[in-house]
C-alpha cells in the first residue's frame, strides 16, 4: 500500500489555537540561582522546609545533565533566559451572571466541575474575545467539602495543610528523579492538590481546567493527588477551548467554531479566508464599544484597530455627540475611514458597519418559498401529528389575511391543500401541512425552535432582492408599526439572538440599518394574576418617513455613530485572526477591525511539570488528560516542549491507578506517566493516544514497576504520525524478585498517515522473577490508500473517512475517557489531522 | 447509461487498457470475462476513481455525466457502485457506522434528510436478513475478521442498502460456496430494474447460471474481444480463453 496523493492533500494541516501565556505580571527578571529560587519561596510565602526542599533540587539539579535519549531533537535551552516568575494581576472585578449562557454549556461544565462563564459584561463580546478566569463557581467546593476531599492550589495546600505536603511531596518523583523533575521541584509556582480522605468517593470529576485558567500556574507546575485508604477520585487535566463568540459578519459563531479556511467577511464586505487563529493570554484592559444599536456592542484590546470615521473631522458645529444632524455632508462623502486603535476612540465616532456584497443567486429557491420562509420564521413550526412530520403556522383570528396567503403558498409550493383549525377559546387559526420535505427545508433554511431560528448560509447569500421577500412575510407575521406623525416606527422582537443580528445584514443589504437592542428576560403579571415568564429578546427597530435614519449610508458601509466607550479589566485568553487577502480586516459584531497587531510568539516555551499520584489501601486515581498545547506552526517554528514527570504509587494493597492521555500538542512531548505497584494485588493501567503532525515530536510511553505479589499492568498504546512527524513509544515492564505471580499485558499500535514520517517503538523488559507473565503485542500500520478509496467509494467525502479511520483505531483508549473527555478528544483528533479545508 | 469511449488505462507506466468500448443501458446486466491480467479490475477501479491509474485517452459518460472528471466520493453519491474483489478491513470502525455515513453523504447529496438511527437500523436489519447474515454483523468493525465469503456478502448488503443506479461487481463470486452464490445472486437480482444496469466481473460461468446477463464481452489484451449473449459465456466454458485471444493477435 502507498501513500498517495489524497492522504498526503490531508495532511497539509495548521494549528487552531495557537497561543502566548506571557501575560503583563509581577515577574522576575530572566536567570536562575539560589536568591532566584529564594525569592519565589518568599513570594508565595512558603514555610522554611518547603524552602530548604527547593533549594536541594536546586542544588541537585546543577549537577545534572539534559537528558539526550529521548527520540527528539531541539535547540539547547537557555536555562538562564528564562523567568521563573510570574505571577498574574489581581483581576479588579469578578462579576457573576450566569443568566446568559447557553444552559446546553452550563449543563457540561456542571458535569466537568467547571466554573461558570458569567457573560453579562461580555454581552458583546467578539473577537478578542475572553475566558473569565475569576470566577470559580463556589457551588462545587461546597460539595467537596462536604465530602471532606481538599481540592485546591498548591499554594493553599502549602498554606493550609503542610503537613500534608511536608508527608506527600516528592515521595513519588524524588527531586533528583530527573532533570526536568529537579527544576521543577526548585522553581515551581503553582498547581493543584486533592486530598480524599478514607473511604470516600470524591462525588465529581475533579478537572485542572479552572486550576489553569484561574491561577496561570504557568510554566513550572506541580500537582500531588492523594487517595487515602479506600478513596477513589478521577481527575481530568486539559485544556477545553472556551465558549468565546466570535461574529462572522453574517452570523454569530463560537470561537471554538472558527477554523482556518473558514470564510469571513472583511471591511469591505466581500469574503475573505481565515488564515491563522491566535490566542494570548491577556491581563489589562478590554475596551467596550457601545454603538447606536446597543446589542451590536463589542470589546477590543486597546491597541486593536477599529475603522471609523473621527467625529471631529466631519463635524459642523459642536453639537452633542451621538447626533448625525451636525455632520457636515461636504466633508462627510469626502471622508475616507481609517483603522484608529480602540483605546483612542471617542464617542461619536462613526463606525463603519459594511454591507455584505456576497451574492449567490439559486434558482431553484422558489419566490414563493422565500416568502412562506418568511412566515415560518415568524410564526412556524416544525412538529409531529401522530408521528407524521408536520410544519405548523399558528396566527391570531383576527389575521385571516395571513392565513390566506400561507394556505395558497403552501397549495402551489406542495401541491396539497394544508389543514386550517380554528382554536376558538384562544383566538387562534393553525395552518398545518403534512410534507417531510417542507419540514427538512424550513429546519434548514430557517431553523428550529423559537430561539433557534435563524436563516441558511445559502439565504444569507441570496440577492437583496430576493432576501426581501422573506423578510417582507417575516414583517408581516412578527412586525409592528407605530406612526408617530410623519415618522413610521418598525419594529420586531425575536428571542433568536442569531436571527436579530442576520436580519440587521439583511436589512442593510436592502438599505435600511436597524438598530438591535436587548430586553431582558421578565416575569409579566397578567390582570388575570397568572404570571408569564419572558424570555430575553432582541429588538429590532428603524423607521420611515422625513428624518428618520439615524445611520447614514456611506458607499458600501452604514456609519453607525459610538454611543458609548467602557473600558473594563480583563484577565484571560484573547484571540485575534489573520485573513489570507487584502485588507486583513473583519467584522466584530458587524463592525469593521483591523486584524490586531500583536505578534504570535515564534520562540519556544519550556513546560516542565511534575504530578504526582499516591494511591493507599484500597484506592483508586483515574487520571485523564487532553492536552492540545500549541505545537508550532507547519514548518516547526515555535510552539512548546513539554518535559513532563507524571508518577503514581500504588502504595497501598488492592490500590489502582489509570492514567489515560490523548496528546495531540506541543511541539515535543516527553512524558512517561508510570506506575509504581508497591501494594500486594495493585494494578496500573496507562491507556494513550498519541498525535504528531508536521514537524511535533514525541516520545511518551510508561514505566510499570512491579514490586508487591500479584500486581497487574496494563499498557495500550495509538501513536498517530503525520507530515514529517516522529512519534516513539518508549515503555518499561520491570518486575522486580518479590513481584511474586505480577502480570502484564503490553498492546503498541502505530498508524502512519503519509510517507515522511516515523514511528518508533521501545519496549524494555526486565523480568526478575519466574513466575510472572509479561505479554506484549505491536503491530504498525499505514491508512493506505486502501482503505481510503474504499470509505470514498461509499461515498464519504476524504476528511470524514480519515476522521473515521483514525478513531476507529483509537477506539479502545477513547473507551477509557469520560464521556465528555472522550467527544473532546475525538474533535481534538478531527482538527490535528485536518487539512485541506476547501 | 454507461458509455465507455476507447478507454485507454495505464498504470506505472504500463499500459493495461487498449482502447475499451462498452456502452450499457438502463435495466441491463453485462458480465465481462476474460483471462487473468486481461484488465478486468482495471477497468472496474478506474470507473470507481482510483487514482493511481492514469487515463491516457477515451471518455466515459454516466447518465449524461463526464464521469472522469468527478472525484470517487462524486461518483459514488451519483449511483455509481462498486463492489470490491478485496474488500479492506478498517478496524474499530464499526460497519454499521461506516454503511449508515455513505447513505447519508449520498442522501445529503441528493438534498434529502439523513435516516436517523432508529430508521436505518430497521433498513439495515431487513437487508440483513435478506442477506442471511446474523445480527453480530451490526457490531464488528468494517470485513475485521470477516471469511472471504461473510466480505463479499457484506458487499452485496452495502449495495442493497445504497441501491446504486449501476453497481459492477468485481469477482464477487469468488470465495463463495454454492449456499452464499444462491444469496449473493438473490442480492443482485432483487436489484434489477428498468432503472438501473449491473455489470459482473467474473471468470466462471457459474454465476451467470443465477444472474442470467443481457450480454456477455470477452476482455483481452485491454480491449473487448467479443461480445455476446449468455451463450458466449457457455462457448468459453467449454473453450476456454485461448482461441478468442489468438484470433486478436491473428
């Protein structure tokens, strides 16, 4: 079987996320020594003995050297140009709302024990858009000490319960294990501590992801997880893209939705291509951009340019700000808008909203479809009769117009006349049709649910002309008209937050800029006294009539004047794009912004971190990672290494420790989880999924060391390589004399996709006693083209049957996942190998 | 249906077709014959979109489609099938899975809505037991550990469930014991129909005993030698290939 060209177009894949965790702090300077290693003892205010245990790895440490037989290869690391240092500002605020998640978010994070996004000062919130660090929801921890399990940072453990770190710290990983574990245990800041206490099962999945985006333990981590006689706690480390929302012009998308290759509108309102998506991490100030349509608020780091045209270069007279009546016409047309940094914007100043040029007719969308679409989004329904698909129009009696006009479209569109019910108590008329086909297209083409309406891509793209007929019909059903003299207001409310900002293109395509504002949800007393619940609402509003726009159309944008300017701090992740074409500009919210101006790091970035795992009597750790760190760019520039000492100790009898991992970051992984099965009967399990695409490089694998009688390992490991990556399982199986009747069953798979890279195998033995069994089975395998054509023969386009493929092969470690875990980890799979993206 | 249009094939630099005609229409099933080398597979993969083949000249038009110009996945969800003379084992992907996604890349395809699992399993159970094939098959991964002959069944149950507008079927007698030729031949046959065509690739004239074809071609040398009716696969019974390719080179 050869590689051929199809797995090799596969192949050609970037990173999603890559990211800096530099951020503004209180920091050392560069360099390493023993005042170094004092001043972060004294900093975290530590007690003399944790002092005296760095400054002995220190000591150790200079007498070490790099390990080099490890199957990478790197540019030697300047020990002295790092800082070991850094601790993140205070954030000022640490507001809490949780009144605008998305429940289906909320439902996870409760799951994963994650802390909860409050968003209510984000309600804007676009490109750079923000992980809240601050807020670490206290209703878990109240469950876990209930339960009487410590979870907490390493800090606090320190300040809290020494003694239980004095007992448990580096009596896994000594601090001469090795390089990288000396220098860990010497200089590092910060990390996580779970104490279960006898015979208790920790009630949640105790997850890192808040440890790391709270604390910013940064790059010298240290995790010590002890399971007391009895006790049992699974542990999730990893790092799950957030739920950041990132505008697409034409629609509103999470940022974990946003990949390279995907189309954007730029300030020109033509399509632009996604090129490179940078994430940083950020502690300062986010300045919030209110316009004259205040749901189209976003935020932006200051330095981030903004297009606007200044006030004061258009102004007449010195009326207030806001106003359009003093701009000077003359000068107005004359203008051209530039890219002015947030943080010098005034209010007043004239954003720039471009009109979307796309257009893509398609015929076959029928007039008359566009206009029952209109009606659908406003009053229908997809539902069931008796198990019979259904789409259903539900108007008010007194609206026998509409009834009418829904009926006949529906007649010329389907050929059958639909059923009309009165509901006379309530005053109302049901249109009803029966058509499995008219239920598929409404869902796609106008969405589902009230707060999941919303049009197709292909609609967005239809010409103005067309795109109105819906939007006529949608007027009809959800509009209101108010005259107030010679002025018409319009208006239309909608609880889709997606379609309020999707009918404000529209609209602008066909001339007309509507201003959005929110409503908040509210409960309603009737006079009846029941009381009804209002969902939050989006309403949209312009009008006709002399003097009524309040947005001037200038060429091919709407001027949309600044209301109001915040600035707010800010600690987290901000992300940035990078499109393929001139000018690389996007559209926050609508609005046009320059692509922001600060740099993705090129150097690389040192992690060396150490956990340790101690599993008494009777215990049981499950430890699980998804680590998807940045790994560099195509041509191996940047990205991190990752020197990871990770050890468990089945102390105890009967105990059990599993660490399962899926790596698919970094640019080089050296990390052996292992097992120490001290204990009579303990067993270790290590279950991994490995993935190198590129130029990442990785040797990771386990040591199993049997020491007590009757103790069992277990050992599968999937090592993927792609592009021009190394991949080398390295694992050790050492039973020792006393390891009376030990057991292990060893399993190491590799699958290569493409011809230029390599995977390794090293599996080391050393058996001391004649009555154990050690198995061990390795197969390495290519997708080939093979199997390939045959998914393509099917009819599965190449990236779903490589997708299919390689899960398959990962199937057996993705088993030992939670759940939530286990369906990251497949995406996180998806988006390592994919390529080609249109 | 079909039209095939002095098709010329090489692979590696060597040439395999030399020229091949062959035109089916809807509601026809031909057979090709032919000794081993003679192209047969070549000519099944190349239709399909295999790219390590190079088609140096010819044309082939399906229903009115250049079908050369269309990517495999393209052709695939156009209704055209091929069955594999080897089909590859993909392990952990479970077959159903595999089956369920190329029903709905082909129904997407076509702007329909995708099955939804409880309604492909019931599709998926019918054909099966029209297959006489057990239900463990719904949870094994794709051919993984499957007998040569549970693979070629597992082919014809992907055709039946896809229900291509032309399928060609590589050797897919092959392996079979008189038992599974009954089932697979009642397979292919349950498909015939006014709308769509078939063609069998095969070297023996069992086969053509179950599904009786519209005509038969002899392939030799990379062109069709001759064709015929079902006659013409008898002659050959008795005759074997030689003659035909004698008279080519005479």
């Amino acid at each position: 079987m050869s590689a051929g060209p199809q797995v090799e177009a596969l192949l050609g894949q970037k990173y999603r996320h890559g990211f800096v965790t530099d951020i503004e702090s209180d920091s050392l300077p560069p360099g390493l020594d023993e005042s170094v290693v004092a001043a972060i003892s004294r900093k975290k205010g530590e007690p003399q003995f944790l002092l005296d245990w760095r400054l002995r790895a220190y000591r150790h440490w200079l007498t070490m050297k790099e390990p080099a037989w490890a199957r990478v290869h790197y540019k030697p690391i300047d020990y002295q140009d790092i800082s070991y240092y850094s601790a993140p500002k205070a954030p000022a605020n640490a507001p809490k709302s949780l009144d605008e998640v998305d429940p289906k978010l909320l439902a996870t994070y409760a799951k994963l024990g994650i802390p909860l996004h409050e968003r209510a000062r984000l309600a804007g919130v676009a490109v750079d858009a923000v992980f809240d660090s601050v807020s670490v929801a206290t209703t878990f921890k109240d469950k876990l000490s209930k339960a009487g399990v410590i979870f907490c940072s390493f800090s606090d453990a320190v300040r809290n319960h020494p003694e239980l770190i004095q007992k448990y710290l580096g009596s896994v990983v000594p601090t001469a294990d090795n390089f990288f574990a000396a220098l860990n245990s010497a200089v590092f800041s910060d990390g996580s501590f779970v104490y279960v206490p006898p015979g208790v099962r920790c009630p949640m999945e105790l997850s890192t992801y808040f440890r790391i985006n709270a604390a910013k333990t940064g790059q010298f981590e240290r995790t010590l997880i002890i399971a007391a006689e009895g006790a049992s706690v699974s542990y999730l480390e990893g790092c799950l893209p957030g739920d950041e929302e990132i505008t697409y012009g034409d629609e509103l998308r999470s940022v974990r939705d946003v990949a390279i290759g995907d189309t954007v509108l730029n300030s020109l309102g033509e399509e632009a291509r996604v090129a490179k998506i940078m994430r940083r991490g950020y502690a300062g100030e986010l300045v919030v951009i209110t316009p004259r349509s205040p749901a189209n608020r976003f935020s932006v780091t200051p330095e981030h340019p903004v297009l606007v045209i200044p006030r004061r270069t258009v102004q007449r007279g010195t009326r207030g700000p806001g106003r359009l009546a003093d701009l000077d016409t003359r000068k107005l047309s004359a203008a051209t808008p530039q890219f002015i940094p947030a943080g010098e914007l005034q209010v007043g100043d004239l954003l720039c909203y471009p009109i979307n040029t796309v257009e893509r007719d398609v015929p076959s969308i029928s007039d008359d479809f566009l206009r029952l679409l209109g009606y659908y989004i406003a009053k229908g329904c997809v539902t069931q009769f008796n198990h019979c698909p259904a789409v259903e129009w539900s108007f008010g009696s007194h609206e026998p117009g509409l009834v009418n006009d829904v009926v006949a479209l529906v007649e010329r569109l389907t050929g059958k006349r639909p059923s009309v019910s009165h509901d006379r108590p309530k005053n109302g008329v049901c249109v009803v049709t029966y058509s499995k086909e008219l239920c598929y297209l409404m869902e796609t083409h106008g969405g589902k649910y009230a707060h999941g309406k919303r049009f197709s891509k292909t609609f967005m793209d239809l010409p103005p002309a067309r795109q109105k007929l819906a939007l006529q019909t949608y007027y009809l059903g959800d509009g209101s008209v108010a005259n107030r003299g010679n002025l018409r207001g319009i208006r239309a409310v909608t609880v889709s937050r997606q379609l309020a900002f999707q009918l404000q293109e529209v609209w602008s395509r066909n001339d007309v800029f509507v201003f959005i504002h929110r409503r908040a949800a509210f409960a309603e007393t009737m006079r009846d006294g029941r009381s009804i619940r209002h969902r939050e609402a989006w309403v949209l509003y312009h009008s006709e009539g002399a003097r009524s726009r309040r947005a001037i159309r200038h060429n091919n944008v709407f001027l949309v004047p600044v209301l109001k300017i915040d600035r707010i701090p800010h600690q987290g992740y901000v992300y940035n794009f990078e499109t393929l074409s001139e000018p690389h500009s996007y559209l926050v919210k609508g609005f046009a912004v320059h692509n922001c101006t600060a740099p993705m790091r090129d150097e690389n970035q040192l992690h060396a971190a150490v956990v340790e795992l101690v599993a008494l009597d009777d215990a049981r750790i499950k430890y699980s990672t998804v680590q998807n760190w940045y790994p560099g760019d195509e041509n191996g520039i940047g990205g991190i290494y990752n020197f990871v000492t990770k050890r468990g100790e089945c102390r105890g009898r009967n105990s059990k420790i599993s660490w399962t991992q899926v790596e698919t970051g970094s640019a080089i992984t050296w990390k052996y989880p292992s097992c120490v099965l001290k204990g009579d009967n303990s067993v270790g399990e290590f279950y991994s999924v490995a993935v190198a695409n590129n130029f990442q490089q990785a040797d990771t694998g386990t040591k199993m060391i049997h020491i007590g009688r009757n103790t069992r390992s277990t050992i599968v490991s999937k090592g993927i390589s792609a592009g021009h990556a190394e991949n080398t399982y390295r694992g050790l199986v050492k039973i020792l004399p006393g390891a009376e009747g030990a057991r292990n069953f060893t399993q190491c798979d590799s699958l290569l996709l493409g011809p230029r890279c390599a995977a390794h195998t090293f599996p080391y033995m050393e058996v001391r006693n004649p009555t154990a069994t050690v198995e061990h089975e390795a197969s390495t395998s290519k997708i080939g083209e093979d199997q390939l054509f045959y998914c393509l023969q099917r009819g599965l386009s190449a990236e779903d049957a490589v997708n299919m493929i390689v899960s398959g092969f990962c199937k057996v470690v993705f088993k030992e996942l939670p759940m939530e875990f286990a369906v990251e980890a497949q995406n996180l799979l998806s988006v390592s190998l994919e390529g080609a993206v249109g | 249906m079909l039209k095939i249009t002095n098709l010329h094939v090489s692979v590696a630099g060597k040439q395999i077709l030399n020229g091949v005609n062959l035109s089916v229409n809807a509601g026809e099933v031909h057979a090709i014959m032919g000794p081993n080398g003679s192209g047969k597979s070549t000519l099944a993969q190349v239709l399909a979109g295999r790219e390590d083949y190079q088609v140096t000249s010819g044309a082939v038009i399906f229903e009115g489609r250049d079908l050369l110009a269309m990517p495999a996945e393209e052709r695939a969800r156009a209704g055209f099938f091929l069955g594999f003379q080897y089909p590859v084992e993909i392990p952990g992907v479970n077959n159903v899975y595999l089956l369920k996604a190329a029903l709905n890349a082909k129904r997407k395809s076509a702007g329909l809505p995708e099955v939804d699992a409880y309604e492909f399993l019931s599709l998926i159970k019918e054909k099966m037991k029209f297959m006489h094939m057990s239900e463990s098959f719904l949870t094994r991964g794709v051919n993984e550990g499957f007998s040569g002959g549970e693979k070629k069944r597992n082919e014809v149950l992907q055709m039946l469930v896809l229900e291509p507008k032309l399928a060609i079927l590589d050797e897919t007698d092959s392996g079979l014991d008189i038992d599974a030729l009954k089932i697979v031949s009642e397979g292919v046959n349950s498909l015939r129909g006014p709308q769509r065509a078939t063609i069998l690739v095969t070297h023996y004239q069992r086969l053509l005993d179950y599904i009786a074809p519209d005509q038969v071609h002899v392939l030799g040398g990379g062109r069709i030698l001759k064709s015929g009716d079902k006659s013409l696969a008898l002659e050959l019974e008795k005759r074997g290939y030689d003659w035909l390719v004698e008279s080519a080179v005479a």
